[in-house]
C-alpha cells in the first residue's frame, strides 16, 4: 500500500477523473435496478400478493397474453378444488377498465374478480370486505394517491356500472401499471359483458372466469390436473410473464443491465491499461530494484480497488438520493438494498477483472528495460 | 575467501543472427568488499551491460557470477530476492518514481521486504546532503540532486554490493567530486563492493583500482595512466 496510496494522491486528478466515470456508472446501475424493481412492482406486485400458488387458465391460450384472453368454465373450479393436494381453488376473473370517480378523478384499474369470502378474497387494512351488496370494490392503496377516496363512488366507462369505494388494501396491489380494485364476481361477469346496470346479462356471462385461483400442496401434479380438467395451469411465477409488457420490459431493461456491465469492465479495464502501460517503466524500476511480482501485482491491483469501491460507493449514494427523490414522483421506481449491493459488487468485480488483465500483462516487465534507452 | 563480486570468464551477447554483438567478451572482475573498482571506456563499451550482469538483471550466455557467495545463475525470481537483500543499484537515468518524494523514494526499497540491518531514510538523505529536500518530488529536484537521491536509495538496505552507472554525468565538476566521494567513503565504511561505470576520468583518483573497457573486453590499468 506505500506506493498505492502516494501514487493515487500524487495522480489524483486522473483517477477523480476515472472514479467520476465509474460513479457515473454506478449510479446508473442503481437508477435502472431502482427502475427495474419498480417496473416489476408496477407490472405484477398484485399478482405477487395473491394467497395461490398456480392459476389454472383456458387450454391453449396465449401464454403471454392469459390474463386477457383466458375464458375457463366456472364448473371447473369445483373439478380443481376435489384434486388431491389441492386445498383451495376459487373462480377469478381479471379484466382492465377505465373508470371516473364521483370525485371526478379519472383511473385506470385493474378489476379482480372474486366470490366474497372465498380465500382470495382479500382483508383489506381500512374499511370493510367485499359483502353481499354486488356493488361495492375494495381497491390497491396507491389508487388514493391517484385521488380516489374511500367512499367513493366509482363508474366504469361505457359499461356505466357503479362500484362504491369499501375497503383499502395494505401497500401497492397493481398489475399491468394500474391500481387493481377487487369486485365482486358476478360484478365482474357483468362488466365483462358488457351489460349495464338492470339490464339483462348474456346467459353465459355467469359460467365464464379468466382463470381457477390455486393454492396446493408443494409437488401437486398440475399437469395431471391440467389432463383431466382440461386446462393450463401456471405457477404465479409463471403467470407474472402473461402480465401485460411484463416479459418485454424486464428482458429490455436487463439487457440494458448487462451491457452496463460489459461497458464498466471495458472501460476500467482501458483505463488500467493505459494506466499500467504509462508506469511501464515504473515497475521496471521496481523490478530491478528487486521487488517480486506479488509486490508489483499487490500495489496495483489495491490502487484498483480503492479507485473502484470509493466511486461506487460514492455513486450508490448518490444513486439512491437520487432514486428516493425519483421514488416520490409517479415513476415506477422502488429501491431494493438487495439488488443495488449486488450491483456495486459486481460493478467492483468486474472493474478488478479488467484492471487484472491489464497488469497481468506488465508485471513481468524485463527488469533490464530500467536501465533505460541511454544505457 | 569469498569475493564481494566475482565475474569469472563472463560472455554476454546481444541480438540474434547476422546482427550479434558482444557486450561482454570473457570478462573476469574481482572485487573485495570495502573496495571501490572503477570502470571506464567509450559508449558502447559494454560497461551498462557488466552492470546487469553484476546486478542480476540479466544472466549471462557464458561464465559465473558471485555475490559474495551467491550465485547469480538461478531463476528471475531468486535473483529478484538477491537484488534486493544485497545489491544497491544506481542507474544510469536515476529512475526515481515520479509519485514519490525524495524521502519516500529512500524508503521504497525497505518497502519490498524485511530488512534487518535498513538504515534511516533521513539520515541517509542527510548524508548526501539532501535533508533539506526530503518532501520534494523528483520534477521538483535538480540532475544532481536526483542522482544523490538515487545514491541514497541504493544504500539503504544495507547492500553487500553497489553498482553505479555513470554517477557523473549530469553533475558539474565540483559536484562529481562530492558524488564519487561519498561513493568511496561508504563503501570503505559500510564494507561494500562497489563498481562505479564513468567516462568522467576526473573523479579515478577517489578510486582502489581502475579498469579500462573497450569492445567488450576489460583490461585493469592504474589511475595515473589513464
Ligand atoms: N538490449 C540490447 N540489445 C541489443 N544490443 C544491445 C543491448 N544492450 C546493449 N547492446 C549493445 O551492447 C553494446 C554494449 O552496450 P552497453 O553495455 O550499453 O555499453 P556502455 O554502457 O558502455 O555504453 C553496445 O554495442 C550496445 O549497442
Ligand atoms: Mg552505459
């Protein structure tokens, strides 16, 4: 560490630049983890809070668009819920709608529909559950930051259905990018169809569900029960990539990810090189004055590291400031410790991966080129 | 009795095929510790390459060489631990690192391993009378001065030998004097076996003994002749 630390104040202002560089990159690497996590909670952070572990869809159906084209018969709920291993199964149907409050609020929401006391039937953290009365929704916590109100009387466009605010569920429940507003299920069928309010439902509206919510024991034999049923099932995991721009989302912004990655090797690694190739003779000097290959080694590959964790660190910090700022505004965003400690550690492995390389290539460096030109 | 360096019958070459040169043509060179050998000869004698050899910086094609009683025929790796646990070199362009101040770049080689007998750094700058330069970087001294820093550097370790490739040479006469002085007086003090590289015929006289190098062959002559 002698020669590191007086090497890196004696040049500090080549490696501000270089640790600006990396910061840079680093908070980069935090805003799109913040952004991706975001998206992912946006996209699918409903999905996640369902009590089910697969969702047992139409045969055949789009496995990317499910969700939205599935139609399953709602006699195939009870066929589920008599299979061995399974303990609860219960009709669900998902429909998007845009909708207008008495509040004059325009949302956009995410209608889940349920039979009331069945187990996906949520508790909701204020207000009541969904009752006998057909008109009433319980919805996500953050459609009150969107302005809708407990009370509420909420109407569905075109359809003219009107659904009275009773419960608010505890944090985010979205899906697809808009606040989900669980209803109940006959509600739902109705909305689905089409029909207005008093008017006479189609005589199929009332056996047609988007998907069986399941929840089984662990190594319940779905396809068995996909067979005989005559349906698809999908793991909730699964089903998260049948979420509307799910899939297309997450792949674009990890490819992002990983070409950020690739770029901040590439780019420490340049710097080192050209680094180590200016101190050439440097560490011909060192060499000939004796000292081994893990001493020249040691002293620039700590320089490396002090260089990388003091930017990334630095760039973490501010990437985070950044994102609790940006985490205020409507932009999906949400910080996740985890995967940001993943990030910088990796910004950091990857950057010593690049610096190595570089002075692998210099270490054995002839002793005898110190002697210099006018020997 | 072993020698403070023996190069026994020692060939080095340069080059390969039609362009070969001889740097070393059979060279044998004793010298005792606490003595100071000169060596002096026209550029492109060979005088640096007897240096490397002496130094362990590079092994040569034919013939032995000792460190008091080390060979200096194994591996980079063993002659690295030798050059720096008994061998002071003073290069020809001082090579001093840039990033260090003069007292730091004394303090560098003790950095390399552990060394029983290391001398003080400020002391040592003290003695080639540099005490009061000891915070400026390499930029901020003069030719001499930097060359008396890279005398200092040499010496800290306590080496058994010393190499010096053209003290003088960026030094005016006084100075040359004082330089080789100090050379000498260190070396009868510290016991050294020290050969000093010079084209400066001015500074033999503070030398034990003087050869002369030419073509790659070394012959001893006395200082008065030369
Ligand atoms: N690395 C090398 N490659 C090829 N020739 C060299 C090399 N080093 C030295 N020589 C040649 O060896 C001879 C002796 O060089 P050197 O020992 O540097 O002489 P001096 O120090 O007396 O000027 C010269 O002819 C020089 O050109
Ligand atoms: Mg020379």
């Amino acid at each position: 560490m002698f020669l590191t630390i007086r090497e890196l104040v004696f040049a500090r202002s080549r490696f501000a630049l270089m640790g600006t560089v990396v910061a840079l990159i680093a908070i980069l690497m935090v805003l799109l983890s913040g952004l991706s996590v975001g998206l992912v909670d946006d996209g699918v952070s409903g999905l996640k809070k369902l009590p089910v572990t697969s969702l047992a869809f139409e045969r055949g159906v789009a496995g990317d668009a499910a969700f939205s084209r599935s139609v399953v018969d709602l006699g195939t709920v009870d066929e589920w819920a008599e299979r061995d291993g399974v303990t609860d199964a219960a009709p669900y149907g998902n429909t998007l709608v845009n909708a207008k409050t008495n509040g004059d609020v325009d949302i956009d929401l995410a209608l889940f529909g349920v039979q009331p006391g069945s187990f996906i039937d949520p508790e909701p953290a204020r207000g009541t559950r969904l009752g006998s009365d057909p008109n009433e929704i319980v919805v996500s916590a953050t459609a009150l930051d969107a302005g809708v109100r407990l009370g509420d009387v909420v109407t569905v466009d075109r359809v003219g259905t009107e659904l009275t605010v009773v419960g608010v569920l505890d944090g985010q429940h979205t899906y697809g990018h808009v606040d989900i507003g669980y209803i109940p299920l006959r509600t739902w069928q109705e909305i689905r169809t089409g029909t207005a309010p008093g008017a006479q439902a189609p005589a199929h509206a009332y056996e047609e569900i988007t998907a069986v919510a399941v929840r089984s024991a662990s190594g319940t034999d779905l396809a068995a029960g996909d067979r005989e049923v005559g349906t698809m099932s999908m793991t909730l995991e699964e089903s998260f990539g049948a979420s509307p721009g799910y899939t297309a989302e997450t792949s674009t912004l990890q490819m992002i990810q990983v070409f950020l990655y690739a770029i901040s090797a590439l780019v420490v690694g340049a710097f080192f090189t050209v680094l180590t190739i200016q101190r050439k003779p440097e560490i011909a000097v060192l060499r000939a004055m004796g000292a081994s290959t893990r001493y020249v080694l040691r002293d620039s590959l700590a320089q490396s590291l002090v260089l990388l964790t003091i930017s990334t660190v630095l760039g973490v910090g501010i990437g985070v400031a950044a994102g609790a700022a940006i985490s205020s505004t409507p932009m999906p965003f949400s910080l996740d410790p985890g995967s940001i400690a993943v990030a910088g550690l990796l910004l950091v492995v990857l950057g010593m991966a690049g610096a190595a390389i570089a002075v692998l290539r210099i270490v054995k460096v002839d002793p005898l080129t110190a002697l210099g030109g006018n020997r | 009795m072993s020698a403070g360096l023996l190069l026994d019958e020692v060939t080095l070459r340069h080059g390969d095929g039609e362009d070969i040169t001889t740097a070393l043509d059979e060279v044998t060179l004793r010298v005792e510790e606490g003595e100071i050998v000169a060596v002096v000869g026209p550029s492109g004698a060979g005088k640096s390459s007897l240096l490397a050899v002496a130094g362990g910086l590079t092994v040569p094609d034919a013939g032995r060489v000792l460190v008091g009683d080390v060979d200096l025929s194994g591996t980079e790796r063993d002659r690295a631990r030798i050059r720096r646990e008994r061998i002071g070199y003073v290069f020809q362009s001082n090579n001093l690192i840039p990033s260090l101040t003069a007292v730091d770049q004394v303090r560098l080689p003790l950095t390399f391993g552990r060394h029983d007998a290391s001398r003080d750094p400020l002391e040592l700058l003290a003695e080639v009378g540099m005490e009061h330069k000891a915070g400026r970087r390499p930029h901020e001294l003069s030719g001499g001065e930097r060359q008396r820093v890279g005398i200092a550097r040499a010496l800290v370790t306590r080496p058994r030998l010393l190499l010096v490739d053209e003290p003088t040479a960026a030094l005016d006469r006084r100075r040359s004097h004082e330089v080789v002085e100090l050379l000498a007086k260190e070396t009868h003090h510290l016991r050294m076996a020290t050969v000093v590289v010079t084209h400066d015929h001015d500074v033999l006289r503070h030398c034990d003994r003087v050869y002369e190098m030419a073509d790659g062959r070394l012959k001893p002559t006395r200082p008065a002749l030369v």
